[in-house]
C-alpha cells in the first residue's frame, strides 16, 4: 500500500492563510485605515508566507499575528481581538486542512 501526503502541502495550510488574510481585511476596516491595492497585495503574499512559516502547534499563530500587524501597519491593540478569536477558530482551521489534506490523497495516483 503506498501512502504519503507531499511535503509541500503539508507544510503549508490554506487555513491559515484564509484566517490571516481576512483578519487582516476586517482589522484593517475596524480601524479605520485606507485599504490600497499595494496593501491588498502586500497582504495577500504576506499571508501566504506566513501560512507556511505558522508552526503546527496549539497557539502558534501568535507569534505569526505579530508579524502580520506589523508588516501591514494594523493597530496592536486589536491583535487580543484576534487572538481570542483564534483559538476559536483554530477548530475549523483543523478541519480545512484534514479535509484537504484527504482531497489530495483522493488525487494523488496511486502508482506514487
């Protein structure tokens, strides 16, 4: 029986990315900045980068929120807003990406 999951979806995550880049957009309108298409941008790839560099523990997107508000210029303050709100929404962040992690194996040959 071959089984494997390719490395480089198992490290990075849509999830996150998908969590980063709309925190971003909803922190960005609470506070009341200007959103530009070179912010939009500079935070779409931000997210990316940061959806490969999260760690795979509970509570590591800390670290990767800090970096994400200060790249992007967002205020410190709502980053308790989003924390809090992550650890909530860190159980559907875990089953996007089982259920993807078994739609790639669903399309990976099985000659592998």
């Amino acid at each position: 029986m071959n089984f494997g999951i390719p490395l480089g979806h198992t490290v990075y995550d849509p999830g996150f990315v998908a969590m980063f880049w709309f925190s971003a957009l909803c922190i960005a309108d609470n506070g009341g900045m200007e959103v530009s298409a070179a912010w939009l941008i500079t935070a779409f790839f931000t997210s990316i980068v940061l959806g490969v560099a999260t760690p795979p523990v509970p509570g590591g997107m800390v670290a990767t929120y800090a970096i994400l508000f200060t790249q992007l210029g967002l205020p410190k303050e709502n980053l308790a807003i989003i924390m809090s709100l992550s650890v909530l929404l860190d159980y559907l962040l875990t089953a996007t990406k089982v259920f993807s992690n078994q739609c790639l194996m669903m399309l990976v040959p099985k000659d592998m």
